[in-house]
C-alpha cells in the first residue's frame, strides 16, 4: 500500500506534527509492506534530504521565522507530478494549503482522501491575533473545523479529548482516535550527568525540564510563575528550557522582570541523537502545563526515560497524567503546581517508583503499536471507498 502524505511542516521545523509524521513514515517503512510519498515545504539549506520527500517552494511566514507558507501553484504542479495509480490514500497533516490541494487532488483522481488532526485551533488562534476579539476567532476557528473536516473520508485524532472537541464542533466524518507513538530505542537511555557538565551544572542541583515549542500556547509563563512559588522552598531549583519559538523573547523579559533570570536556562532546540536524552534524564522532575496539548508526546518521552512528570491534566495530557504511571496532575495555579513539585522533590522515593512506573507505561505507546493500528485505518478506508465509492462525499474543500 502506498500513501500520500501532505503537510505544511516537517523537519527542520520542529514541532508536534514533523515527529508524528517522521514517526508513521518511518513505522510504515520498517513493515516492508507499506511505504509513502511525503510533499512539505522547503525551508532551506538545512532541509534533510529522505526518500520519497518532495519539496515545496515557500515563502516565510509574517512573524513567524520559523514556518513556510508553501505556493500553491508549486504544490499544484508538485502534485501533477504524483502518479495517481500508485496511489491507494491521500492523508493530510495540517489544514492549510496542504488541506485543500489535498482534498481536490484526491477528489480528482477519485480516491479517499483522511487528514490527522493534530491541533486544537479553538484555543490556539488568539495568541497569535491577539487585537480580535477571542470569542470570534474561537467562532471562526469552529467554522473551519467543520468545514475541512467534514469534507474528509476520514479523521484521526490524538486522544479522546480531542475527538470530543471535534464532535462538540459539528464534525460528522468518521473519527479514530489513534496516538502517535514513540520509538522507546530512541527514549531508552540518556546521560544526565553528561548533561549537566556540558552546562555546569552541579549533580545535586534541583532540576525541572520543559521540552517542546517555545510558544505563547505551551503556558510556559505558568511555569515561571511556579518557579517563583517554588524557590521559597527549594532556592537553588533550575528550570530548562529546551526549544525554540515566538514565545522565547517574552519569557526571557519575564524571567528577568520575576528576578528568577538565575533559575532558568535556555538551551534551544536540541538533538535527537542524544542531547535531548541527555537533557531530559538530567532532570529530577519534568513539568508540562499546556492547556491546548492534544497528546503530550513530550510527557511520553520524559517517562520512557524514567524521568517523574508533573502536569496538568487537561484536553490529551489527561490520557497520559494517570495514577501509577510515573506521573502527578498538578492544580491549575502556581501555587498548587509548586507544592506538588516541592513535595516530589523531597520524596526520593516515590520519584523512584515514578522512575519505575514510568517506562513500563510507555512502552504501551510503542511506535509498532501505533503504526499497526494506521495501517488498519488505511485498509479500511481503502476497502470502504472500494465497495461503495458513492459514500466518499466531495464537500467543499
């Protein structure tokens, strides 16, 4: 079986959506039986180069250094390029131009066409138009939702909240609920000690991780404000910051403007080939505290390196923050969260069944697992629209 895949972001973008799709692509490939054809943007130099990735031209996008808006007219020609006969799925990964070229490519060429949904717009568009009111652009965001998503054979979603979203939108389409997974190979060892020397740190120090996208929608100001709680009982605690993003200029003014600027290290965007690792088993405790997040790949990453999470449980994070599984919900204020992490670092031994608990339940998230469950998703659509192609709608893209 061959599929399409079209997305808006990949590599070199970092975010959510390039791991998921890095890791079905690669699940897929690992079956022997299955493989794809990925269209995204080209971002530059640095773009890697894979089989069967086929760049875009793009420009980038107003405030925003980090994404690419991709021509339509070069995804169009992109796409007269792809030879429909080897095609059995088109799958879309984001619902932007790559939606509706998507859509219309897989309509003319009489084929199902399915789209993973990886983010929830309705709480995601007013930090970045923050001058239009949030009840309309909650309201427009609704709209498309429902719009591109009922124009699809089928959605995908990475946890059952998100579904629920969807639903309470006006979705109609079939939905799966379908996680990514985790290659637990790559999460299977880090050296935090290695770590801390490459940033001076000292062993004993107390140490909080925050890894993902420095972006206004990941709360991190939440977590500075927890920090400052948290210092009147543990002075010597430092939180990284691992990433980059729009957000990163403001909390670096609002570490200062909170006095905590000492407490908090920056250390960008790191490798997947060990420095990251490195930088999640460096921490005592890693803390999570966005209110948007749809999985929470990172809180799984952290537990199959054996590192406690504490974080809220809310929206996809709630599948993950479960009793005896290496993790602990916080309450949503500084405060409470704060006490929740000064009570976990003073108790090294329930951080040692976290330490525990935590790889065993990730292993149920294992890539293998996950890319089973796709390819089935996939012969069912393809069986479906098989036997009864009149039941593909052709919905306004």
């Amino acid at each position: 079986m061959h599929i399409l895949m079209i997305s808006d972001v990949f590599f070199p973008r970092v975010n959510g959506v390039s791991t998921s799709i890095a890791t079905f692509r690669a699940s897929l490939s690992e079956t022997g039986q299955h493989d794809s054809t990925l269209i995204a943007p080209r971002y530059g130099a640095s773009d890697p180069v894979e089989p069967d990735l086929l760049r875009v031209a793009a420009r980038r996008v107003p405030m925003d250094p980090e994404d690419r808006l991709m021509s339509g007219q070069a995804l169009r020609h992109t796409l007269s390029r792809i030879d429909a006969s080897r095609v059995d799925v088109v799958h879309i990964q984001t619902p932007f131009i790559a939606h509706s070229a998507g859509v219309r490519w897989a309509r003319a060429h009489r084929m199902p066409v399915m789209e993973t949904w990886h983010t929830h717009f309705e709480e995601y568009f007013h930090h970045y138009v923050p001058l239009l009111p949030r009840g309309l652009l909650r309201a427009a965001a609704r709209h498309v939702s429902r719009r591109r998503c009922n124009a699809l054979d089928r959605i995908i979603v990475p946890s059952p909240a998100m579904e629920e979203v969807l639903r309470s939108q006006g979705i109609e389409r079939p939905i799966t609920v379908l996680p990514t997974g985790i290659d637990r190979r790559e999460f299977s060892r880090g050296e935090g000690a290695a770590f801390r020397r490459r940033h001076g740190l000292a062993p004993g120090r107390p140490l909080l991780t925050y890894v993902g996208r420095v972006a206004h929608e990941k709360n991190i100001d939440f977590l500075l404000e927890m920090l400052t709680e948290l210092r009147s009982v543990l002075p010597d605690v430092l939180l990284v910051i691992a990433g980059e993003g729009p957000a990163l200029p403001h909390l670096r003014r609002r570490a200062r403007d909170l006095g905590i600027a000492d407490a908090v290290l920056f250390v960008g965007y790191l490798s997947r080939d060990g420095e990251l690792q490195d930088c999640y088993a460096a921490g005592d405790v890693f803390v999570f505290a966005s209110r948007t997040e749809t999985q929470g790949l990172v809180l799984l990453e952290a537990l199959a390196l054996g590192v406690p999470v504490v974080a809220l449980p809310t929206l996809g994070t709630r599948e993950i923050v479960l009793p005896r599984r290496g993790t602990c919900p916080a309450p949503d204020d500084p405060a409470g969260f704060a006490a929740v992490v000064a009570g976990l670092m003073r108790d090294p031994e329930r951080r040692a069944r976290m330490r525990e608990d935590g790889p065993v339940f990730a292993a149920e998230w294992d890539t293998g697992v996950s890319a089973r469950r796709l390819i089935a998703v996939y012969e069912d659509l393809r069986s479906s629209w098989s036997n009864s192609p009149a039941a593909a709608i052709s919905a306004p893209a």
